[in-house]
C-alpha cells in the first residue's frame, strides 16, 4: 500500500486515535497496522475535517505572537475590514518595521497577514533589485513599487531593508547606496494612499538610514524576540498536526526542551524526526508509523539553538538602545510568532 493514497484527515479523528491502543510494537516504536490504515482511506469527508484546512490559512496559521496579530488587527485588519469608518477618522495602515534574529518568523508573519486581509504579496529583497547597469538598481526599485500600486491591494515586503538603504554618511557606501536609498525614500511617502501597504524587516535596524526612519516611511518600529514557551508549545502543536503522531507527545516538556531556539529551527527539528521515522517505514511495506516523543527528543539533544547566546545578548543590547530620533516612531516588543 502506497502511503500517498492515505487521507490524511484520518488521522486527526476520534476513531483512529482509539485505534493507536491496537498498535504493534517495532524497534521500540509503534506502528499503524494496514489494515486501519486500509479502513480510514476513504472517510472523514464530513465538514469538521474540511474546516481544518480553513483554519490554516491566515494568522490562525501563525502559532504564538499574541501581541503582534492584536497589534496587525487595529492597525490593518480594523482598517481595511471598516474603511469608511477609518476614512472618517482619515487613518490608514502604518508602513512597519520589524525587527529581531534570524528564524523568528519576521517573514512567515507577514506572508500570512497578506493572505489574511487577501491582499497582493509582493516582496523586495537585494536580489531582486540587484543590477550591474548605472542606474539599473534605482529602476528597478522604481518598476516593483509601480506594480505594487498598479494592484488592487498589495502588501510589499521590503525584506534585509537595512541592506538597501544603509547609512549614506559613510564614504564606502555613499556612491553606492546614495541613488538606491533616494529611490526608497521617494516610493515610501504616502504609499498606503495608494493602496500599498508597506512591512518591512530587518535583522540590523541600527544600520538602516534614518531618513527611511521618518515618519511617514516608517512609522512603527517593533521587535520580534525568540518566541516564548507558549509560542513553542504551539508551534510543536502546529507543526505536529500535520503529521501522524503518537498519544505520548508532551507538548510542554518539548517547549521547555528548546528554551532559546527560532521558530525555524522547532520547524527543523520535526522535519528532521519526521524523516527519521519515514526512513524506517520505508523498510515495512509503506506501512505508516506515527512520529513518537522519543524521536523528536533525541532529534533536539543533537540539534543546538541557531542563535548563540553571544546573539541573544546582542539583540537584548539593541532592544534596549535602539532609539530612532523621529519622536512618531514608537518601538515594542511583541511576543511572538511562529
């Protein structure tokens, strides 16, 4: 039996949790019998199951960051649901600032918010405005931000933005940068007039350009931290749900497990488990085995955080100092993602 012709809906159900109690043991591992497997293919089509898929899409596919999406839902989701009643009070979404270590989800985030308020999602990064003509950089800057507006509704993510627009006031990067930043500073003033909603991200915010910092450009400046227990214990949970699993899973000691790791690294370390475990079905017949508490704990003994504590305290250093002039930008802290 071929595991690809297995409906996965099965096994978020009742029935088939009852069923793990009839599990053989293999190796220390338990698996699914085939024929379970065999009864459970073709059912589960009820509403339940398809509201699953539902709830992924958005924000509710985002674990943790409590702060962060009641934060996005005053000032994007309220906005743009009752624009009207925004017009009245002449508000519209604020161009943001992201910041914080790599693997915090900064990206993840916002993709999902853009798919919550089903809006365009574009992205800028270096790469996609790099360019070996005079001028060519400036152009193409100029090209995404025409396109953006061209839409009928975009969110433009302006990704590693302290890589386009550097200080201007050092000699190295003066020739360089100069006509790059004009060009951000020009696209910047009044997108969300436009319908052109800008968040942009950062690991470095203390190497970007203050005029970009400008009210106006950027008006809010918040901080995305390594994600907390909570935030752990759902992205566990998130990521686990699309996987078939043991009744043994200790959501919380897996949490406590991975105290300062990135939600890409949690990511990383289910795939990893979920790999070692299809490894050994791949030995019986295809038969399904579900992903046991063992493994993933084995899997975070040899996987070290990404972010070293030299990082962690470089980041609560930056948290702390980091100050812009503009007395309009206001900088949080926000809990968390996934």
């Amino acid at each position: 039996m071929n595991v690809n012709n297995i409906d996965k809906r099965a096994f978020s159900s009742k029935s088939f949790l009852t069923s793990l109690s009839k599990m053989q043991k293999l190796d220390g591992v338990k698996v699914v019998p085939k024929h379970i497997l065999d009864d459970k293919a073709d059912t589960h089509t009820d509403d339940k199951a398809s509201n699953s898929k539902k709830e992924d899409k958005g924000l509710k596919g985002v674990a943790g960051m409590r702060e962060l999406k009641e934060r996005m839902q005053r000032d994007f989701i309220d906005i743009l649901n009752h624009k009207e009643l925004a017009a009245a009070y002449d508000i519209l979404p604020p161009p943001v600032l992201l910041y914080g270590a790599h693997g915090c989800g900064k990206t993840f985030f916002v993709k999902k918010l853009a798919e919550e308020l089903s809006l365009e999602f574009m992205v800028i990064n270096p790469d996609s405005i790099a360019s070996s003509f005079i001028h060519g950089t400036q152009e193409k800057i100029a090209a995404i931000f025409n396109e953006a507006r061209s839409k009928n509704g975009t969110l433009l993510f302006i990704d590693e933005i302290d890589s386009m627009t550097g200080h201007r006031s050092s000699t190295e990067n003066m020739q360089h940068l100069s006509g790059e930043v004009a060009e951000f500073l020009t696209q910047l003033n009044d997108l969300a007039k436009d319908n052109v909603f800008v968040i942009a991200a950062t690991n470095h915010p203390e190497n970007i350009d203050r005029a970009v910092l400008r009210s106006g450009r950027i008006d809010s400046i918040i901080y995305v931290p390594l994600p907390d227990k909570e935030a752990r214990i759902e992205m566990f949970q998130l990521e686990l749900s699309k996987r078939p699993v043991t009744s043994d899973i200790d959501y919380v000691k897996l949490a406590e497990l991975t105290a300062n790791y990135t939600a890409s690294d949690i990511t990383n370390i289910v795939k990893t488990a979920s790999r070692e475990v299809f490894g050994k079905a791949t030995m019986l017949d295809d038969t399904v085995i579900p992903v046991d508490m063992t493994t993933i704990k084995n899997v975070i003994s040899r996987t070290p955080s990404s972010v070293s504590d030299s990082d962690i305290r470089f980041y609560e250093k930056l948290h702390a100092e980091f100050s812009p002039k503009e007395s309009a930008i206001r900088k949080q802290r926000i809990g968390f993602y996934q």
